[in-house]
C-alpha cells in the first residue's frame, strides 16, 4: 500500500506541477502583455499632452508641473535621458519592468520629449499582480488535500490487490475453495469474480478427474476380474460345450475392456484438445435420420417430428455422434416407443429426445453425465454399457457452444435436451 501511494502520489503531483506550471506562464505572459499594451495606450494619450505643456514652460517649472500629474494620474513621471545605446520611437516607447514579483509588477515606459535635447519623458506604474494571496493559499489547499483524496481511493483497491493475492496463494498451495471478500471498485470485483470463476472450474475438474481415476480403477478391474475367471475355469474343464462357453465370456470381457479402453482414449483426447471443432451449418433433420439408421430401432416406434428448414451451426460429426449415443440409450430403455422433436429457444434450437422407459431417478441424474456415470440398471454385462458416451456427448455438445441435460419426460420416461446455435444466415 505504501509503496503503490507514493508512486502514484509522485506521478500525479508531478503532472499537477507541470500543468500548473504551464498555466502559469501562460497566464502571466498574457497578463503582463495586457498591462504593458494598457500601459503603453494610457502613457501615450498622457504624453500627448504633458509633452505640449513642458514644451510652453520653462524648464524651472517642470518639476512642480510634473509633481501635479503625478497626483493627478497616479503615475512616477520624470524627465530624463534614455538609456545608452537605446533608440526612442515616436511610435513606440522603450518599455522596461523591475521589481517582478508574485505580488506587483513595476512597468516603465519611456516616451521622447522632441524637444531637440534626446531627453525623454518616463512613465512608471506599479501594478497589482495576478495572483492574490488567496490564489497562494488555494494551492496549498489543493496540495495537502490531494495526498488525502488519494489515500482514501487507492485504500480499497490496494486491500482488494493484497487479498486477491492471499487468496492466489491460497489456490496454488491446493484451497481452491478460498475466496475474496473484501469490497471494492467494479474492475477489481470482475477480477475477482474470474477468480473465483477459474477456481471453481479447476475445483470441478479435480473432482471429475478423481471420480474417473477411481472409475477406471474399478472399470478395468472388473472385465479384468470376469477374464481371469473365465480363463481359470476354461482350464479346468473337460466338456467342451462349457469350455466354449467360458472362451465367450472372455471374448465378451476383451470386447467390453477395449471399448472402455477406447472410450477412455477419446474423453482423454476431447478434454485435453485446445483446437477448435470446425463449425458449419447443417440440416438437423436429415442429420437425425442419418443416426437413427446407425441405431437399430427394432421393434421400437421412432416418431421423428424435425422440420426439414431447420438448421444449426455444429459440428456435423461431433453431433451425430451425440446423437447416436442419446438415442441408443433412449431405445435401450424405451418401451414402446422414442419420440424426437426440436423447439427454438432464443437462438437456439433444442432437440428433445424422450423415451417412455422407467426414467431415472435424481440420484443417478447428477452423475449420469460423469465419466463411468451409469443408472444402477445399466451396469450388467448385457447392456453393453461402459458409462463414458455421455460424459463424451457432454463435451462434444460444449465444443459445438452448446448445452445437453437430463428431465423427466411427458410419460415418465428420460427425455434430453440439446441446445444448439440456430443458423440465422438463411
């Protein structure tokens, strides 16, 4: 705090100096230009005059003449001889200052007598200078109370500054949950509101990359625990039929560990990818067609209800994908039929896909979009899940700047929503 007061102390009385600074040569420049040209005007009408009646007189009655005007004018008039080597103009006199000061400012002007003797008339006044003491006085106001005004400004940003800096010591030694809550001027608090912005980002992908890492753990040990059991019993048995059967559960269990392994690869590979998803506009509903026949509905009825105008800048590929994995859960749990629709939503388009399955429950709700997220009754070897497509559709949706979440459906089956941007070129 107290070196920041000082630097900016020092910069602003320093420009405060200079702009003053400036104002006051100006100001006294034109000032004392104003008095030499209304001293030069009124000596000159004065002149005129005094000249003429010095020239009818004798030069024995010049100094009681002289003594009169002084009086009469207010002005110190006496006749003299100019100075050397300085040549008096009809037209414009010799002008000299003395005595300049904060206070007064002395002007001469001397005019020429043309009395054939080179002498010359010399006018001098006294005039008040324009700063009063009150001016003096109004500095030095302004000089104390600027440290004081600037005290009690920087004072808050200089405490937010300072807990900011607790609070980013806090982060880097792990207490992501630290948080600034000092007041302060409208920058500072944006500043701290990305602060604390970021830390909750970072908290949330601890949390997501300690829940996956003790996912994989478990998701590997599992497939890996059924294969060594189907290898130890294949090995111990004489029948052939059985034998067989034990080999295909452990091809099952292969299959299932490369798909998990596979899927792993890929939210790997999406979370860590800075580059961009190119983004283009396309056709949803010839978009959702094209997905439905990589599903295989069977004996499900799919009733699409799409629009063929409508159009949405996405990733083409990375929204069909979404699409698949949203409707192959849809048709796993459905039990007669999925319905597919899209309604607008500000700039949007929000695609809902709603099946009339049993719905899942608000527990498996908040973590179904988690890495090895699964509803309870997804977790048998027959569903085929391995509980990363959605967390991957997660983040395919957000590339694409769009949102994907989880409500109960008019039937009280799972129904998705997936807001993409609308296309608004057309």
């Amino acid at each position: 705090m107290r070196t920041l007061f000082i630097r900016v102390a020092a910069v602003l009385f320093l420009t405060l100096l200079i702009g003053i600074g400036l104002i006051i040569y100006v100001g006294v420049s034109s000032y004392l230009h104003q008095l030499v040209q209304q001293h030069i005007e009124a000596t000159e009408r004065v002149h005129v005059l005094l000249a003429k009646e010095l020239q009818r007189k004798p030069e024995a009655q010049w100094p009681l003449l002289l003594q009169r005007m002084e009086k009469l004018l207010g002005y110190q008039i006496a006749v003299v001889k100019p100075p050397p080597n300085a040549a008096v103009d009809n037209a414009i006199p010799l002008i000299r200052y003395s005595q300049p000061s904060l206070s007064k400012d002395e002007i001469t002007a001397l005019w020429p007598l043309d009395d054939g003797s080179e002498r010359s008339i010399r006018y001098s006044h006294t005039y008040a200078a324009e700063f009063k003491q009150e001016d003096l006085l109004l500095f030095a106001l302004l000089f104390l109370a600027l440290p004081i005004v600037l005290y009690l400004t920087l004072r808050p940003i200089a405490r937010k500054i300072t807990d900011l800096g607790h609070v980013a010591r806090a982060y880097a030694a792990g207490r992501l949950e630290a948080r600034s809550t000092v007041p302060a001027p409208k920058p500072l608090e944006q500043l701290a509101d990305d602060f604390h912005q970021m830390a909750a980002a970072l908290q949330l992908k601890i949390q997501e990359q300690s829940v996956m890492t003790h996912a994989i753990s478990h998701e590997l040990k599992t497939p890996l625990t059924r294969m060594r059991m189907a290898n130890d019993l294949a090995l111990l048995e004489v029948d052939s039929k059985a034998w067989e059967q034990h080999l295909f559960e452990l091809d099952e269990d292969l299959t299932m560990l490369e798909k998990i392994m596979a899927e792993t690869l890929d939210l790997t590979r999406l979370t860590l990818q800075a580059k961009p998803l190119a983004i283009a506009p396309f056709m949803l509903g010839q978009l959702v067609t094209d997905s439905l026949q990589e599903c295989s509905p069977g004996a499900i009825d799919v009733q699409v209800n799409i629009s063929s105008s409508v159009s949405v800048l996405a990733n083409r590929g990375a929204i069909k994908r979404v699409l698949v994995n949203v409707l192959v859960n849809a048709l796993r749990f459905a039990r007669e039929s999925v319905q597919v629709s899209v309604a607008t939503r500000a700039d949007q388009w929000v695609i809902a896909i709603e099946d009339d399955g049993p719905g899942i429950s608000a527990w498996d709700c908040d973590k179904i979009f988690m890495p090895f997220g699964r509803t309870e009754s997804s977790r048998s070897r027959a569903s085929g899940s391995t509980g990363m497509g959605l967390a991957i559709a997660t983040l395919l949706v957000e590339k694409c700047h769009g949102s994907i979440r989880l409500d109960e459906g008019s039937t009280g089956g799972a129904r998705f929503n997936i807001a993409l941007p609308a296309d608004n070129s057309a």
